[in-house]
C-alpha cells in the first residue's frame, strides 16, 4: 500500500521522482505528491494532487528545479482521498517534508495534545501528525528531530523526512513497513519497493524495523532509533528493470499469466533430486530429525497466499502424512492462538511485507514457535523474521492481482511436501511419480495458455454475469475459492466459492438461470460425486462452466486441461480461471491492473 521515493544526488529530482511512483503505481492509491529542493534553494517546493501519478505530473509547473526529493502515492486511511490529504506533508513554516506509508495508531490522541498547544492542521491524516513533531522539536540535527518524534508513535511507519534547514540529506526510518536504500554514484536513492530503483541502480539495502538512515549524495548511514550505528552491507537485487515493464502486453496481468510456464520452471530449477526422488531445499534449515519430530503443520497467509496455503495444506498431509491447515493470519494472530512446540508454522507472502502476516510471525517467534516463510521477495521482513524458508522466484508481480506467484507459491508446497513426505513415509515410486508430474507442468501450462480464445469468448458471454457461483471438492475447493477471488478483484461481479459437497445444505437456493456456476470437476476419485454436483445444479436450471480433464455432458460449457497426477492438478486447474476472470474484467472495461479499493502489499491492517 502506498508508494515511497526519494533521491538526492546532481540530477533534476523532479522526472526522477515521478518515473519511480509510476512504478509504483501498481501498489494502489488514489493522490500522489512531491516535493523538492537543492543545496541552493531557500525553502521546500510541492505538488500534490488527488487521482492518478499523470494527474501530479500535468500539475508540476516547468520551473520546478531540484537535486533533493521525496514523492509519495497514498492510499487512503485517514481522510478521503483529496489534494490536501496528499503526501507530502509540510508544517506551516514551510520547513518539514515528511511523507508516510503505514498507520499511527495513537493519531488522535497525538492531534488532540498539538490543537490544544496551537497547532492547526491542514489535512485530516494521521502522518501530519508526524510533520509537526518533527518541526517543533529543539535537538539540533534532523536526525535526532525524527528520532524525537518517533518516540511518540505507536503504530507502523515508512517514513522519508527532509528539512529546508538540512537540504544536504534525507532521514528515513522503518517500523513494519518497507524502506529500502538504493545505493548509487555519488547519489542515492529510497523507496518503498524496488522497483522504484532498478531502473538507476541494483545495489539496495533493506532496512529492518526500528532501523533509520540519513541519505546524502555521497555516502548514507543506518542506526537504529535509539542511535546505535549499524552496519548495513549492499546487495544485488536479481531482477532487472526490464522484469518490470509489460513486455509487448497489454496489461502486467496478461503478462504475468503468460509467463507462468517460465516462472514454474525457475522454482523447479536446481532443486530436484533424481537419485533420491526427493528434492533440495537448503533454506529451510531443517534437518531430517527435527523434520520427523513435527507432528503438525500450521499455514498462516492472506487472502491469494492463504488459497495457496490450503492447497499446501492437502499437499503435505497427502504426502508427509502430517496434519495440516491453513487459516487466514489476519484471525490467527487475534483468537489468542495455542502454539504447540511439535507445530511447524509456515507463513506465506507473495511480497513478505504483508502485515497481518508479519505480525503474526513476530507473536510465533515470542512463543518460540518455529516459522518457516515462503514468499516471492528476498530480503523482505517475512524471509528475515522466519527461521528458514522456501523463495518461490515467481519474478516481479506488479498487477495487484497475484497469478503467476500464487501458481508458484503451490509449486513450491509441492516440493515442501515431497521433501517432508521422502523423509517420512512417501516411498520411491511416489516421489518419482511427483517428479515426473512436476516437470510436466510448465509445457501443460503452455498447453492451456494455447485455449486463450476459447476461454476469451466464454467470458463475454458470462460478462453479464451479476453473479457467479464456483465450487469443488477437497482438491478443488481452494481452486474454486481462488477463481472466485479472481473475478471480484478485477471484474467487480459478486463471487462466491462453495464445496460442491455443501450445496444442498443451503446454496442450492440460489441456483437460477441467472446465477452461473463454475465448477472444478478433476477426474479424481471424487469425479462421480462432482458430477452428482453438477445434476442437482442443471435440474434446478442452472448454467455450468465446467473446468475438467474431459468434456461434462451436463456442462453448458468445458474448459479442458491437461491431466497431471491428482496432487498436481489443482496448480493447473486455476491457470484457464486466471484468464476467464481477465477476459472477463476486460469485456466489462475494467481496470485490470489496478482494480479499485485494492493495493498490491498490504502493509497496514
């Protein structure tokens, strides 16, 4: 959620800035601001504007010079989106530019004390807040400025702070929400992801939380909030910024659908073992004895990433025989949860910043729990906190919809569950049939992404659609919950997902002609039961889109996949969903990319 970029060097800030928050864009947000100035200037110069980053960019005048500055896209928490309730935020002197990601939890209380003491506010957001500790604070350095106002925030904060009477520098800190460096030629840069900063540089450093930094064109430095230095070491982001254009596409969506056979094949790449029929997965940090020592498995993850932990689930207890569930990390973390020792808790994130996720990591890791992350961004908070874990290298996701991550994050249960199952109990024989499975799946990916007409013309004629129900059993129940997730997100027709199991206690009240369903019917030994499903459904007249590994007669429609051994089939069984809900939000003249109300990583709660 929100956007950060900063830069300060010898080039003009201004095209710097607004190039990064076009980047950015795909996090969601509804203003956009700027503000610059230079060694020479007197003062802080800004724009803001609420609406999209060319709506910021139409409002910055020619004459807007600057070597030093911070750009912000928000998302709205505190204050309707507006000009005034933009980032930046300045105090009434002119002096003080902060920009925020996050929530201060004690805002009001904060406000309160600053009104009665005559401070009067310009907009309705918790992070100007913010602005006016820094500038009525006395201490000497901007550094120890933020540093006091910090001591009074409670909440989460990715903040970049600069002073008309420190223009040589940028402060920036982190509490839960990402800040990361990027380290140039006598210039420097920040941001809030990086793909604000490939584009200049690929040697960043990520803050952790409680961490700060002063930026200046030559050098930077990292302290934590109580002063003590520490000592931050560069690393090489692997994506280039090539990884973060469309590449030919029309949407990021489209893109990222269209790449999954190539990002399937980067996490099974290197970690398949033929002479053991198990697979290598070295961060985990988990050796045989303690992984036979677990007697249960835990999957915490929000929304597309706790989909994919329920798949992961069925994936582990079918091979390794422990068990294994998923609940969503957002109500994990607040029903006072009983962490056992023998439980293996797994945290999902597609970028690792997730809060709800990261914060119930933090309250396992006070228990003593054992976590494992898997997410898609190395360095991110989840992989740091977590005891060990499984990247999933699904590449840059910049549509806020997730395909080709939550596709991999699947992939990579699977390999989770055959490396535990080859220790326990899965013999030889399943584990190459898992193997040979696996590597099929990229070309049966391909195969589908080869149906794209056929589905496209499907979702015209379900675009009218004012509601879809989706169901499926046991395997396909998580597919049917991750469709209709799908749909909502990027065409806005209310969804719902249902065990095909569940339809006569209770939804087979809404079947009509009107009410399309969606069902995933695997040939599986459930396949008879489905079609059971299917029956009750067209005896009440109701429309079917079947998605199988043959033609259902009761079906008005199929999409057929490639058959992959049972365990695997879901991870394609979502692929042809992914573009019916494209295709679909497309017809309807939807924003794809950027679906309303949404943002890419949610860091706030």
């Amino acid at each position: 959620m929100c956007g950060i970029v900063g830069y300060i060097g010898k080039r003009d800030v201004a095209p710097l800035l607004l190039e990064g928050l076009q980047r950015l864009e795909y996090r969601g947000y509804d203003s956009a601001g700027i503000v610059v100035t230079s060694p020479k200037a007197s003062g802080l110069k800004m724009v803001k504007a609420k609406g999209r980053v060319r709506d910021l960019e139409a409002r910055v005048p020619k004459r807007f010079a600057g070597t030093t500055g911070i750009a912000h896209t928000r998302w709205a928490t505190h204050g309707a989106p507006s000009d005034v309730n933009a980032h930046p935020h300045l105090d009434p002197e002119n002096k003080v530019a902060v920009v925020h990601n996050g929530i201060v939890d004690n805002a009001a209380e904060l406000r309160a004390k600053l009104e009665a003491d005559g401070v009067v506010f310009a907009s309705e957001t918790d992070t100007e807040v913010i602005t006016h500790l820094i500038a009525r604070s006395q201490a000497d350095s901007l550094e120890e400025k933020v540093r006091e106002a910090l001591k009074h925030i409670e909440g989460t904060y990715g903040i970049a702070v600069m002073h008309a009477d420190f223009n040589d520098r940028i402060v920036v800190a982190r509490n839960g929400s990402p800040v990361v460096l990027g380290i140039g030629e006598k210039e420097m840069f920040v941001a809030s992801d990086v793909a604000a900063l490939v584009a200049h540089t690929r040697q960043v450093v990520t803050l952790d939380d409680g961490e700060m930094a002063t930026l200046k064109a030559d050098d930077f430095r990292t302290y934590t909030t109580s002063g003590a230095s520490t000592n931050a070491t560069p690393e090489t982001v692997e994506w280039e910024a090539a990884s973060y254009d469309m590449g030919g596409h029309d949407t990021y969506m489209h893109k990222e659908i269209s790449e999954q056979p190539d990002a399937v094949d980067r996490v099974l790449r290197g970690r398949i073992d033929d002479r053991f029929s198990t697979v290598h997965l070295g961060g985990l940090n988990l050796d045989a004895r303690e992984a036979r020592s677990i007697r249960r498995i835990k999957i915490l993850g929000c929304g597309t990433s706790y989909h994919a932990g329920l798949i992961g689930a069925s994936l582990i207890e079918g091979m390794a025989r422990i068990p294994a569930d998923a609940e969503p990390a957002s109500e994990f973390r607040y029903r006072n949860p009983v962490v056992d020792p023998d439980t293996l808790y797994i945290a999902v994130s597609q970028s690792g910043e997730t809060y709800d996720v990261l914060a119930a990591v933090q309250e396992l890791k006070r228990k003593g729990a054992r976590v494992l992350g898997v997410v898609n961004v190395v360095g991110s908070a989840i992989a740091r906190e977590a005891d060990g874990g499984v990247y999933v290298h699904a590449g840059p996701e910049v549509c806020v919809v997730s395909t080709k991550c939550f596709t991999n994050t699947v992939v990579a249960f699977a390999l989770l569950a055959l490396h535990l199952g080859r220790i326990r109990d899965l013999s030889v024989t399943d584990g190459k049939r898992i193997i040979e499975g696996l590597r099929k799946l990229p070309g049966q990916i391909e195969e589908i992404l080869k149906t794209e007409d056929e589905i496209k013309k499907l979702a015209k004629e379900y675009a009218g659609a004012q509601s879809m129900m989706f169901i499926g059993r046991v395997r396909g129940y998580p597919v049917a919950l991750e469709a209709s997730l799908k749909l909502k997100e990027i065409s806005y027709i209310h969804a719902e997902a249902y065990p095909a199991s569940e339809l006569k206690h209770g939804p087979l009240a809404l079947i009509e002609p009107a009410l399309p369903t969606v069902a995933i019917v695997p040939d599986d030994d459930l396949l008879e039961k489905n079609r059971a499903a299917l029956e009750e459904i067209k005896a009440r007249s109701g429309r079917i889109l079947a998605v199988a590994h043959q033609v259902q007669e009761k079906a008005d429609h199929t999409i057929v996949v490639p058959k992959n051994e049972d365990e695997l089939d879901p991870i394609l069984m979502g692929i042809p969903l992914q573009l019916l809900a494209y295709h679909t939000a497309l017809a309807m003249g939807r924003d794809i990319d950027k679906p309303r109300n949404l943002a890419k990583s949610v860091t706030v709660e």
